[in-house]
C-alpha cells in the first residue's frame, strides 16, 4: 500500500507513519513544513523506519504538484490550538485547517485516493457542552448517574451532539472540513472516512497547554515546572477522556482493511469513559509516580474556548469496527514517563515553559 500522511512530521502523523512501515511493510511518505517547534525531532525516526519525508506546505496547492499518486491519505495537518485566532490573528489558522482541507481533496480527487480525515471533538457547541447537568464528584465533574439527553449520557458525547455555533474558530475550521468532505464523497465518488478524535497522547508529543495537556502534565511534574488550573473555579475538575497514538493506528488498521463498509461515515474516536481523567486526579497520579511534590496553582478565569467536561462516547465506531481502547490513563502515563526520562536532553528544550494550565482540547 503507497500511503500519503500529510502533517506527517507532527506527532499524530509521524507516529502513524513509522506503524504503517513497520507492520505493514507500506510505502510511506509524510508531508509536512515542520511548522511546530518538535516536529524536527520526527525526521530521524521516520528515516529510521524507512519513511520519506518532503518538505511542503498543504496551503501551497503547487506543494501537491510533485507528489504522485498513492492509494491513502490520511490528513493529519491542522493547526491544533484551540485557541488559535482569538488575538485576531485568524489567517494561518484558517488557511491550514481550511484550505488545506480543499488542497488535500483535490489532490485525493486527482488520483482517486482513498482519505481518512481526522478531526476533532471541538466541532461540538462550546455553549450546549458548558450547559450539560455536571456536578462535582470527588475530585473531576461528572454527569448524573442514568440521566441522557440529545447527544450525551454518562458514557459521553455521541455524533448526534449539536454542532451549532459557537465551537471555536479551530472546530470551527475542522467542521467546515468535514462538510467538505461529505460534498467530495458525494460529487466524485471519493472514498473518505472522518474520525473526530478527542485527547490523543503518548510518547514524542510535544505537549502545550492549549493541545497536548497530558504530555505537558506529566512533563511539568518530572522536570519541576509550574503549573495551574485555569476556569471552572481553578480547582482543577475539568475532564477529558485521553487515546494512546497506538489505540488510533489499531482503529485506522481496521477501517482501511474494509474500507468501502465506512466510507461517507463520521465516528467520535476516544478513550472513552474508562480513560478519562480531571486535571486534579491527573496531578495525584504524576505526583505518586513521577515522586513529585508540585502543587498547582489556581486561576478560576474561564476563556472562551475552555470547556469543563468532554468524554467521547465511541460506542458508533466500536460497533461498526469491533474495536475499543486498550491502554488505560495510567498505562499511558507511564509509557510517557518513560520517554520524558530517557530522551529528557533533546525534549526538555523544546518544551515550552508552562503556562496557566487547562485542558485545551
């Protein structure tokens, strides 16, 4: 299989990459401008896993021009902040997720490429989330035992969720991508498949405070970093539910395998109720294991784009696929530790010092 992976030096990407040549022996090429700071460190290990790299640019159609046919897209570029544009500079953001999105579809139209789009669980309204019947249970918000309304119950978020206005102007972008998606599918006859993905983490993220909390969390507490809970009263309640790359590659693996049983569907993709943690119980497990002492400091300011619970309900796609996650939160941290520890000299760098701290995704 010839698989294209654009934003392939991110860690999404790269991650996905270097599986596919490994245990499927594919030919892969990633596709990326090495725009974020840590996306250099991909290029050794994609060449290691006999991956090749070309430098371009999604917003640059002619960047398409040299590349040749292949039988897969996966589109992993984005500009993932959500709160990217919010001091005004909207441009990068709009035309990475946006037209970038048009350049990759025309490119898939032109060689009949099959794509699998990953998107995102901000496409659901910030408003209708913030307005769910959470309360505080212990140390994270929760929703009422055997209570459901449109779109959610206390196993998550579902597709059928309003996706009205406001979503932030990054969910913003990835929902109009998406609907894009569907006139391709329906006009050419492209195959397509959108996972909108929740939290996604684990080794080689290199983790921010507006995307990537889990790395940044883990990070903070084993290299003595400050860090705080930001909204929602800055006690730290807010929750997200958190999918290792490997859990992702192993439902992609599936869905290519048939793809023509998926194609034109949208699945929510995520760690699920099972894996979710609050950014307080996050704090306990990096103290016990990272033998930490940080305590983190509290804001209660709410920003425009924070939310205080999202849990993705991926029973859709477990049933469609039979797939369900495998690796728990602290399996996860763990994994992640590991790597902080044993490559601390070229990631500590790159790292950027902590600021407030929330869930950004």
């Amino acid at each position: 299989m010839r698989i294209l992976i654009t934003g392939g030096a991110g860690f999404v990407g790269s991650n996905l990459a270097v599986r596919f040549a490994r245990t499927q022996g594919a030919s892969v090429i990633v596709f990326d401008n090495l725009h974020r700071r840590g996306s250099e460190l991909a290029l050794a290990r994609l060449r290691e896993a006999g991956v090749t790299f070309i430098h371009g640019d999604i917003r640059n159609p002619e960047d398409f021009e040299s590349l040749s046919g292949s039988d897969l897209l996966i589109e992993c570029s984005a500009e993932p902040s959500v709160h990217a544009g919010y001091d005004g500079g909207t441009r990068y953001l709009v035309n990475t997720n946006l037209t970038g999105t048009v350049n990759c579809l025309e490119y898939a139209r032109r060689h009949q490429t099959a794509v699998v789009f990953l998107s995102t669980s901000r496409v659901y309204s910030i408003p209708a989330l913030r307005a769910l019947p959470l309360r505080v249970a212990g140390n994270r918000f929760a929703l009422p035992p055997g209570e459901a309304g449109p779109g959610w119950s206390e196993r998550g978020i579902t597709e059928a969720f309003v996706t009205s206005a406001p979503r932030s102007l990054y969910g913003t972008t990835k929902l109009a991508s998406e609907l894009l998606i569907e006139e391709y599918n329906a006009a050419f006859g492209l195959r397509t498949i959108v996972n909108r993905c929740g939290v996604i983490t684990g080794p080689w993220q290199m983790g921010k405070v507006d995307q990537g909390f889990f790395v940044l969390w883990a990070a903070s507490h084993l290299y003595g970093r400050a860090l705080c809970y930001t909204g929602f009263g800055g006690q730290g309640h807010q929750v997200r539910d958190v999918l290792h790359i490997a859990d992702l590659f192993d439902l992609i693996e599936l869905q290519i395998a048939v793809f023509d049983r998926h194609s034109g569907h949208s699945y929510n993709v995520g760690g699920g109720n099972g894996r979710s943690v609050s950014l307080a119980e996050l704090t306990q497990l990096c103290r016990a294991r990272a033998g930490s002492s940080l305590r983190p400091g509290e804001d209660p300011t709410t920003r425009p784009a924070d939310l205080p619970y999202y849990v993705t309900d991926h029973d859709a796609v477990t049933r469609a696929t039979g797939w369900a996650p495998k690796r728990s939160v602290e399996m996860i941290l763990d994994e992640v530790l590991e790597w902080l520890i044993e490559h601390r000299t070229i990631v500590e760098p790159v790292l950027e010092q902590a600021a407030p701290g929330e869930i950004g995704r």
